[in-house]
C-alpha cells in the first residue's frame, strides 16, 4: 500500500492568499452589494505596456507560421532574453553575471519554492520574520522544519529572523548557524529593506560560515534610495555563496503572464559540486520552459520603449504607496515601507491582532489587506496594504479607512 | 556548512535530449556544410491552428486594457478551460470527471516530475522500460530509487516492467509489488499501447494492491484504434487509483506553448488523506497558474473550429508515421508503433546497439533519431523516430535511410 509524503501534513491551514480568498469570497456571497477594495494580494492592475503587447503579438503571429514556429525552448531559456537581462540588470550595475548563469522560469514563485530541492533534508533554513510564505512552506513540504508549535506558530527547526520597529526591520546575523538563508530585499511583507553596506555583512557572513543566500529581489525595481543595491551581486564575494531569484510580475506586472528567472553563478560551489549544474540538471529534468512568446514579452521589457513605460508604471504604484503612507500617517497610524517597495506595513491600531484587523477592515471599510501574522509571527500586530491597485481605488480605500 | 542533495550525484550522464542535442551540435560544428534532418525529440514542427493564434491575439489585447487585464490566475487554472477539458475530454467519453479535479498546469512534464513528491520517500515505483526517463529521473532526485548499477544501467529500488518485441510491448503485472505505477499509454518511445481491458486489469491490480498509477496519457489524440481508452477514466475504479497527466504539447503543438493539467480525482485517497488535497495544496504553494494567453489558447483547442483544425494536424504527422513505418518495412527493417501513435519503434540492424546506430544514422544519414537505451535497459537494441517532422523532411530522411 502506498504512503504519502507526510510532511504535507504538517502545514497548518492553507496558504495564506487561498485562505484570504475564502474570508473574502464568504463575505462577498453574504454581502453581494458591498462593494470590496482589495489591497491584499500583491496582484498588479494595471494593464501590459504598450512595447510588450506588440512584441507578444509578434510572437504569436510567428506561432502561426510554420517557418517561424517555435517549439521546445533551450532548457536555461532562449539566448535573446538572457542577453538582455545581463545587460539590463546586471552589466549596468557592474556585475559580472554571465548569459549562461541566467536560468529563464515560469516566475519566482515556482523557482523560490524550488531551489530547496538542490540541498540535503537535514539542512537548516533561516528566514526573515514576516516574510513571503513560500519559503518556510516549501521547506515544510520537503521535510525540512523540524515540527509545529501552535502557540508560538514556529518550527523547531527555522531560525527566524525578527525585523519588527525594534530593529528597524533589519535582520540580525543569527545566532546559530544556517545553511540556506532566505532574504527577500526589498522585504515582502514590510516594504523596508537594507543599505547595500548591511548587504555586504550578509554576503561576509554566509562566506565565512559556509551558508548558501536564497535572494529574492522581485521588488528590486521599487529601489528609489542610492545606497540600496539592486542585486546581491553588487556585492564583493556573493558569487560563491549567493543564488539571486528575479521576478516580472512586479517590475513589468507579468503576474498574469509568468515568467522569472533564477542567477546561480558558476562559481558556487559545495566542494567539486557546482550547483550551477545541479540546477541547470533539475531545469532540464523537471520543466520545459517558459512560453515563447512570454520569452519575447520579457525582452520587450527590456527595449527602450519597455523600459520608458515600465518606469512610469512603477512610479504610478509608487506614488499610490506615498498616497496611502501619508494618508494613514496623518489618520495618526504608524506606518512602514513605501520608500524602496510597494507595500505599505501598518501598526494595528490598539493591539487588535492581525486577523482581527482583517476581518475589521473588510467589514467595516470592505478593504481587504493581508494580516501581518500570516507571513510569520513577528508580523503578528502588523497588517499589509498594497500599492498595486489602481489610484482611484487607492485613494478610495484610503478615504474609507480614514473614515473609520 | 550547507549540503546538497547527494542524490543528484546517483544521477548518470545528463538528461538524455540534453545529450542528443550535445551530439548533434558536435556534429554539425565540424560539418557545417550537411543538412541534418530532426527526427529525434519528439517536437512538432506544425504552426499553430489558426483558432488558436486567434485566441491568443485577444488574449494578449485583453492583457493590454486595464479593464480586461488579468493578474494572478486561480490556482487550479481558469473556470473556462477546466469546463472545456471537462466537457470535450471526458463526458464525451463517459467519465464522471469534475472541473475542479482538473489542475491546470504549464505541461506535462513538469506534473510528470513533480507529482512523486505528493508520496512517501520509501515507496516504490514501477515503470515501463523503456518509457519517457522523467519518470525515473524525477524519482532519482528524490532519493527513491536506491543505487545505480552502470552494468544492468538499471536502478536497485526500481521494478522494471519491460515492453519488448517478445511480449508484444504489453507490460506486465510485476513480480514485486510497487506502490506507484508510471503508464505511458500510448507509449513513448515504443508509440504502441494496450487495450482498454489490459487497461482494466492494471486499475483492477492497482486497486487490490493499494498502488497509485500515474497515467500520462500525453499521445491519446493520436489513438486510433476503437478497443483502447482515451482516458484511464474509462476503466472502472479508476477514480480511486489513478492520476491522469494530460499535455497539449502533441495534439496542439503546443511544446513552446507550454500547458498541460493533471486530473487528481476527489475519490483518491490515503486512508483519510485526499491526494486531490495535497496536490491543490502543492499547487496553491509551488505554482503560480499558467499564463492567461496561454490558457485561452487552451479553451480555442476545444473550439470546433480548433478541433477540425487539429484533426488535421494529427491527421498530418500520422501520414508521416505511416510512411515512415512502411518505407522502412520494404527497406527490410523490423518496425512497431505508428498506429496509435507518431512513433516508429525500430530494431536496429545487424544487432548494433542504439547508440551505435544513432551515430551511424546521424555521420552516413545526417538523420537525428533517438536511441532506445536512452528509455531504459530494455530500448537496447532499438530506436526511435518521430513523425512531428514536415511530410519534406520526414520523407528526405526516409529515402536517405533507404539508401544506406
């Protein structure tokens, strides 16, 4: 008879956006006239630019003819978009990444999930608290966490890293020694992030300790402060210990058209072991390749006339980030993020807990927001909103709230 | 200091297209001046259906216009192409399939490979052999399949059921019992399949045992003969030990496309545990939905304008499969497969091993093929051609073939 994978057993309730989607869903089917804002979900809303569109179209039209059809993708993904994502993101920064150090995906959802796969089970993981869900529940998944404490909603085996107003949101070097250290930089939940002098600690860090750097910078396009680096490999040393993910969905509102890519340089190793070639051997294993025409949609990002409307769409959220920061400030909250990343991390007002201000919100202003406990337990206290609404959506909810 | 996953270490050679494709591009460098015809990887060279590339052109203007954009998708796939695959490939064939046992996926591979993490890490796997290598590749990584013997080249913990010329390429009931059960049917490489009552007994065995069949049925459009199923949904009881892998990579041409789903039913459980759970769960977690254009390209194959266009293209490459099949019959060779299927399965002449043959026919043919060792211990001695070539290339490649 067969088993399952126990550890799937493990995870406490569903993933969290699933589990806002339900509160949400149950209290649309009972209020059908309510109308509801939702600032929860980091979802974009703002339609494709105009130079991406024209390329996907190309795309397609070359789908249709059989003497530029295009079948199976190259496995790291096709030349034309790694070349332009090392110019673009890499050479202009003064980093040296290589075309074929470029792994093209689906998004940074699948690869952030994925890349545990490469290391041993009793590996320890270390995470930044609150953060993206993904990254403990992957390593849940795997059997990687130790065992559940309902009280604390903690794993025996995580190291969390508190970033909460104490520490200004800047993690701390662990006390005990991970393997694998997740940063997600700009922070997903909080919006706050660090300098790239605070960067180079953690690249010192995981060099002299031996550990592998899980970054994800799917925000990195948010970064309006000088001293902020845009990729880990800004700094000295991060190639031999630091895995770098990319997203499109923020930076190019790709989350309806999915693609990403994950930078594992040549020169990490574990030993004679390059995990270059571990990972190039799972992409070819275990995936087939981003679309073509979504391969073409992400060069398009990368033309000038792609990079012209991006720009602006990025200052649209983020003046819908400043909108809701000074419209909550004033209100008298206390309020984080905004500055380098388009979230919005809020104090609940008088101690309420974070689910508690979740449900106060959706039924009291039909704002929906993401409650800071569900990225870890130093977000309990906190509450989520995001600037990727449209503006006239924005400033309604902001008005709501205020009216509170 | 971190650890990798040592079991990507077991794993021989690279995966075996990366190989071919190593090979012929060795090849080609040093002879610039031939012309290699591919009949090799099993990639389709047919356009796009034209209702398809309408469907597609717009989706990506809907994608263009905030009031149509599309961010994050559901996370089982869109309610419209779920209720299409429900509709067109299984109540026309009388199976009780619900929309939300369907998943939505970016292709078959990526479910062939991924779906043994829902299993206990000790269970045992049976596949067919020779059979599509990410069955057992998947299973290596997750440390499933015990030690590599380069001798037998097969692996400690696998039960090989072998499909060969003696037993009619129908895989038997094995000797051992396995806890998963890999069935490619029609199969790849070999292109023959079985009967829907040799089907019932493996949903009858897999049953009584307590095995789970994943059944990748990823060539079902191609089928053309009236006693052998679509669906394993057809069987009896297969809702209580089976999941069905279904890709539109082969009967849409959709392999830089990239959409498949898995059917997981309701029904399938461990004990108390419902499979369908789990993997909505490992969806919800490690997945972020196919792109939006590509799954409306999906609901324009069930169009009927998509599936009088598509009845063509497989129309198409089984005349490839037949003259393939028939020139290489009067030509002497020993030749299976083709008839429900777009593989031609070969006995290599004179007793030359796969690999020798593949760069016998590549140095005096400049034809690709692939070699049948590459699927397993049992394809030694055979080799594969596809018919997703053009009717041009395919027959240039038979006649050079004949002329050896």
């Amino acid at each position: 008879m067969y088993k399952i994978n126990t550890n799937y057993q493990k995870l406490p309730g569903s993933y969290l956006f699933s589990t806002i989607a339900k509160k949400v869903n149950a209290y649309t089917a009972a209020h059908p006239d309510k109308q509801i804002i939702r600032l929860g979900i980091g979802d974009v809303t703002q339609p494709i630019a105009p130079a991406i569109i024209e390329a996907m179209h190309k795309a397609v039209d070359e789908m249709g003819r059989a003497e530029t059809f295009h079948g199976y993708a190259p496995d790291l993904g096709y030349e034309f978009l790694r070349s332009a994502i090392v110019e673009h993101d890499y050479k202009t920064r003064g980093c040296d990444i290589a075309a074929d150090e470029i792994f093209v995906s689906d998004g940074a959802k699948s690869d952030s999930a994925n890349i545990q796969e490469l290391f041993a089970q009793d590996n320890r993981i270390a995470v930044c608290d609150p953060v993206y869900p993904v990254y403990v529940d992957s390593n849940v998944m795997a059997g990687r966490t130790g065992t559940y404490d309902p009280a604390t909603e903690m794993w025996s085996d995580v190291i969390y890293m508190p970033c909460t107003m104490e520490n200004g949101f800047v993690p701390q070097l662990p006390k005990e020694t991970p393997d694998l250290i997740y940063l997600c930089l700009p922070n997903n939940p909080t919006g706050t992030t660090i300098t790239k002098d605070q960067l180079q600690t953690w690249v010192d860090y995981a060099n002299r300790v031996g550990a592998v750097i899980i970054y994800d910078a799917a925000y990195e396009a948010y970064i309006s402060e000088q001293d902020v680096a845009h990729s880990i490999y800004e700094c000295e040393g991060a190639k031999t210990c630091a895995i770098e993910l990319k997203s499109f969905s923020k930076n190019a509102g790709f989350t309806g058209v999915r693609l990403g890519y994950a930078v594992v340089p040549k020169e990490l190793k574990c030993g004679d072991v390059s995990l270059h070639d571990m990972w190039a051997r799972r992409h070819g294993t275990k995936f087939n390749g981003a679309p073509y025409i979504v391969q073409r949609a992400g060069e398009a990002v990368y033309s000038e006339a792609g990079r012209a409307q991006l720009k602006e769409q990025v200052a649209y959220y983020m003046e819908n980030a400043g909108a809701i920061k000074n419209g909550l400030k004033e209100a008298g909250y206390t309020v984080f993020g905004g500055v380098n990343a388009p979230y919005i991390w809020l104090k609940t007002p008088e101690n309420m807990t974070s689910w508690d201000f979740f449900d106060y919100l959706l039924e009291n202003a039909n704002v929906v927001g993401t409650p800071g406990a569900g990225f870890g337990p130093s977000g309990e206290g906190y509450f989520r909103l995001t600037a990727f609404g449209s503006r006239e959506n924005t400033l309604a909810a902001l008005a709501r709230i205020r009216k509170l």
